[in-house]
C-alpha cells in the first residue's frame, strides 16, 4: 500500500521569561500581526484567531524579549544552537519556565527571525509538517478544538489551551476568521460548474458549457472551440492566478510547460486570452499534474519521480511572472504517473491523492495540511469497478465537491453524484452527462 509519511516533530517551547515591558491588550499589536495570521489561514487552513492568540501569549503582546530582540512571536526553539531551520537566520540562548510535570527555569536555543512575517511563516510551515499536529486540522471550523489540540505537543504547560483560548475570547479574535474570502473550485466559466472538453481530429479544443450541473442529464448549453493546434497528450487545464477562471497549458515535447491566462470565462479562443508564459520546464508529458493543494486556488505543478515519489512546486505568483514556483516538496510516495488523480473531494479548497487499486478500488487520501510534505492522511474507500484508465474527476454541480465520472465504451460519459464528501462510499444517483467521448479524450475543465 502507500506510504505517506510525516515529518518528525520539532521542538517548540512557552514564551521566554524575558519581557521588556507590562504586557497588556493592544489594539494596534492585533492589527500589526492580522495580515500574518490571515496569510496562515489562506496558505495553511489555520484559524486566524488561533495563530493570533498564540502570537499574543508567546510574545506577550509583542513585548517577551524574544519578539523584541529576535522577531521570534512564537516562541519557537532551534533544534540545536547551529540548527535554525530553513526561514529563521540564527539562534539565541535564553532562559525559558518549561514544566515536565514540574515548571523550572533552564536555558534553551531560540530562533531568529529577519522579521514578524518569517516568523508567521515558519510557525505555519511547523504546524503543517510535523505530524504530531495533524489531528488538530480536522478541526479547521473550530478554533478552540484547534488550538486545544496542538496545545498538548505545542507547549509543556498543560493550561495551554486554555490561556490561548481565554485570549481569543477576551478580543474577540474569531471575528478575524471570516477575514478571508472562502475559496472555491475554479472552470472555464469561474462558476465552479466543471465544462467538458475534447480535442477534435484537426487539433481545435471544443469546449461545451455547463448551464445546469447535474440537475438535468446532458446539462450543456452551448460549445465553442477555445483553442487550436493541440493533441490530447499536452492539453492540461488549470487555474494558474486564483481567479476562479481556468486557463489553458501545453506542455511541449521539449519539457517545456506554457499557459494561456483565460481572462474572459468561457468563449471564442481569439477573445478568451489575454497573454501568455512559460510556467516551467523540465516535465513530460505523460508526467505532469496540475492542483491546488493549499486552497488558495492557484494550481501546483506535480510531477512523479522515477522513483515513485511526487513532488509538488507551490504556485506562488500565478501569472505575475513565468515560473511562478517558490519551492518544491514530496507530498506522496510509491505512485506512477498513470495511476494518480488529484480532486477536491470535501470543498475544502485543497485536492486530495486518489489512485486506483488492481481490485478495481478507487482508495483516496485527505488533503490535512495543504501544501506540506506528505500532507496525506484517513484513506478512504471511494469507489469500485474502476480501473486507472476509466476514472475522472471534476466538480459537475458546483458545489466543490468533485464528482467521479467514466466514460462507457458506448462513448456515454456517467457522473455519479458526491453527496458525503470525504467518505467512504461517497458517490450516490448517477447520470448520463454527455455522449461521444472516450476516456482518454475527456477534459473535465
């Protein structure tokens, strides 16, 4: 079976016992630190009131010697004196209260930051690697759950949870969680409603548009071809910038990987763009993958090593520039490239791994902690009677919640319809959404 391991656990600790100053409320440290924690919550699924409460009590409302000193608002430790990790830039010695069970004063190392954004950063990129914190993201909506949860590895103290909690109360940090837009799927038209697609014998690309999602059977309404010059094997869609508009890539036999940005929904090829780039290079063809892990709705690049490892590149600027990738990361292990599927199956923005077994299972993993390594975990039974040549998935209905389709080998492509989410056995009423397709010429866009 496959393997999707977790980083090991980092050391973290209380605030230092170092302050310079009374530590009180202060409106303006909570607007200072908010964008930060909002950034969190976009990247990492992390409650904003959660990552602010703790930023308050580590800091002590910005003023622990560590967050004057070293820009340090998490009172996170280095993993030796010559160790900061890969975003802080040194370490300090500090004295710090640390409880295990009995609270007594030792020195320890801490991490320097270049400032309070790195030090958001870091915290985020802590609480989505180590695996000892992966349980308190099934709690994402519940911000007190959350924090509880990460409380018992986070801190040595054992009323962490309830200090940080008592905090998001008394300043009414939850009000903050709402503070960024709810992501959802993107398609041609930016409706969620995922179009088909094909690629016709003289290389145009017809689209057809869904109107009415799975209310009907053959729920288009209207076709038109959004491009030419491609074959199926280079054609990919994806949302490159986050605009909830998919936009339309090749990748050239060269390794090459380009992309037209759709700036106007779904219509006419010679009015849908409005430039474009090359995104990367060094892929194949039969090798590359395209999702958004973290639910920022920008798509990662993915590709899968000879040695059965994928790695994925984050999408960091979208169309602002060409190679928009900031940094790469192995989030699974043991797949092939012919057998990995990506799909938001929860509506939670971020797509989980599905693959299909040789008994005709279709075995899923939930997405816990966006783009991370190895952020997989819960694997489901998803479906039968599949096998890696017949299965697709896309949002039909809109509802961010991909549906799993097929198409027969009288050409009708079926969708059945997901009514859990992430579950087993999700997938309920099917129906027949078009007809003349064959598998490996569908594109659910």
């Amino acid at each position: 079976m496959k393997k999707l391991i977790s980083a090991g656990l980092l050391g973290l600790a209380l605030a230092t016992t170092v302050t310079t100053g009374t530590a009180q409320a202060n409106p303006d440290f909570i607007a200072t630190i908010l964008p930060y924690a909002q950034a969190q919550m976009a990247q990492h699924q992390i409650p904003a009131s959660v990552s602010m409460g703790q930023a308050i009590h580590e800091s002590r409302w910005g003023q622990s010697g560590l967050a004057v000193n070293d820009k340090n608002y998490f009172g996170v430790k280095c993993t030796s004196p010559t160790s900061p990790g890969p975003i802080a830039i040194g370490c300090r010695e500090y004295s710090t209260t640390e409880c295990e069970p009995t609270c007594q004063t030792v020195k320890r190392y801490f991490r320097i930051y270049r400032s309070m954004e790195d030090s958001f950063r870091d915290y985020g990129r802590i609480l989505t690697t180590v695996a000892a914190y992966r349980p308190a993201f099934q709690y994402t909506n519940d911000p007190d759950r959350f924090v509880t949860e990460i409380g018992n590895v986070y801190a040595t103290d054992g009323s962490y949870g309830p200090k940080v909690i008592k905090i998001m109360r008394d300043n009414d940090l939850y009000r903050f969680n709402s503070g960024v837009p709810a992501q959802s799927g993107s398609s041609l038209t930016g409706d969620g409603r995922a179009e088909v697609a094909a690629v016709l014998a003289n290389g145009d690309v017809m689209a057809w548009r869904n109107a009415h999602g799975l209310s009907a059977e053959r729920p288009w309404d209207a076709n038109v071809v959004i491009a030419t010059g491609f074959t199926n094997e280079e054609l990919r869609f994806a949302d490159v910038d986050g605009d909830g508009d998919k936009d339309t890539i090749s990748v050239l036999a060269d390794g090459t990987v380009k992309a037209w940005r759709n700036a106007k929904g779904f219509g006419p090829a010679a009015e849908m763009y409005d430039g474009d780039k090359l995104i990367a290079d060094g892929f194949s063809r039969g090798n590359t993958f395209f999702a958004d892990l973290n639910g920022d709705r920008r798509a990662e690049i993915i590709a899968v090593m000879p040695n059965g490892d994928v790695v994925a590149w984050r999408n960091a600027t979208g169309f602002a520039n060409e190679r928009p990738w900031d940094g790469s990361v192995k989030i699974a292990t043991g797949f092939t490239a012919d057998n990995l599927f990506f799909g938001d199956l929860d509506n939670d923005g971020r797509a989980e791994l599905m693959t299909v077994a040789g008994d005709g299972q279709v075995r899923a993993w939930k997405n816990v902690t966006g783009f991370a390594e190895f952020p997989f975990a819960d694997e489901k039974k998803i479906g039968v009677g599949f096998t890696k040549d017949n299965v697709h998935f896309g949002d039909i209905n809109g509802d961010g919640r991909a549906e799993i389709v097929t198409v027969q080998g009288d050409g009708k492509v079926v969708a059945w319809q997901n009514n859990l989410g992430y579950a087993d056995s999700p997938f309920g009423d099917s129906k027949v959404i078009a007809e003349g397709f064959t598998n490996e010429g569908l594109h659910l866009v």
